[in-house]
C-alpha cells in the first residue's frame, strides 16, 4: 500500500464521512455531503497519479442528453484544472481530476484536499444549471447563462490579475544578479 493511499484514507476518516476502501486496487469511493446534495467520489491511486472522479446523483433522461451535452461544451473550457463530462449513453454526469506526482514521495494533505475538493466544488458550480436543464425546460444556452448570472464564471480566480497588482509601498530588497557566470541562451 503507497503512502498517497494512506493519506487519501486518513483524510476520509478525519473528515468522517461514508467511504470504502480497497487497499488491493488502491481505491476509496466516498460520499460526499454538500449544501442538499450528496456526490459519490472515487479517488485511484496509481503508480505517480492520482484522480478523482465526483459523480452527478442524478440520472440523465435521453431526451435532456443533448442539451447537457451542449451545456458541457458551453461551459467545459472555463476550468482548466478538472473536466465535467457525461457519458452519453449511460447518463451520467461527473467531473474527473487528474495530479501527476512523483511516486517516490507521496502527496501532503493540502494537495490531496485540492484534488478532492475540485471536482466536487466543480459540480456544486453547475448543479443549479443542470437542474434547470433537467427540470426547469432550460436550454444549455440560458443553463450556461445562469453560471453568469451568479457569478460562477464572472468571479475572477486570485491570479487572473497578476499582472495589475498594486505596487508595494517602500523600498522592495531586490536581490543582485551576479555579473559574471550567467550563461547566455
């Protein structure tokens, strides 16, 4: 058993919520509560990566595949760190993670928290969209429309200004190059 799967497992159970574990294949499936809904999550450990997977509880009608579909692609590029998917001929939804890491060492617990949280904070951002297309008659335009509306697109990640930050007040101690043994590219 690594030592990333027995983080993973250790923060299941400091967080006390349900999960299995299956040593054997490196796998935990853990439910997941949020604000009224509950996501069922697989996080594999393998040789240098991790992924996790959060699954949608709801199952996608025939009918409403092609508008989530066209909502997926609306909305897909907008995260970058994890991907919202559906299987069409099943109808599921989820979003899925992926960290590669060196298997020499195992991952600390704020990156195994991130790579958990991620998915899971991505369908809590598009869950109110998703219902409105499955029960509400919305199409994916007015669906995507709505994450606007709310601010889920809008709101600005901490980096996306970095190049405007105020300047800093005071003499900033910038450390000296060294005139010599700099290589030339």
């Amino acid at each position: 058993m690594s030592d990333t799967f027995e983080s993973v497992v250790k923060h299941f159970e400091a967080a006390e919520v349900l999960f299995r574990a299956d040593p054997e294949k490196q796998m935990v499936w853990a439910m997941l509560p949020s604000a009224g809904v509950n996501w069922m999550a697989f996080v594999s450990v393998e040789e240098g990566s991790l992924q996790v997977m959060a699954h949608h509880p709801l199952h996608i009608q025939e009918d409403k595949r092609s508008a989530l579909a066209e909502f997926i692609v609306r909305v897909g590029p907008r995260n970058t760190l994890c991907r919202l998917e559906m299987d069409y001929d099943e109808g599921k939804l989820m979003t899925r993670t992926r960290m590669y890491f060196d298997p020499e060492s195992s991952l600390n617990d704020e990156s195994i928290f991130a790579m958990i949280s991620c998915p899971v904070f991505a369908l809590d951002c598009v869950h109110p969209a998703v219902i409105a297309i499955l029960h509400q008659g919305k199409t994916a335009a007015e669906a995507a429309g709505m994450l606007d509306e709310e601010g889920g697109a809008k709101q600005e990640t901490p980096h996306a200004n970095r190049f405007n930050l105020p300047k800093p007040e005071g003499d900033v101690p910038w450390l000296e190059l060294p005139e010599e043994g700099l290589q030339r590219n």
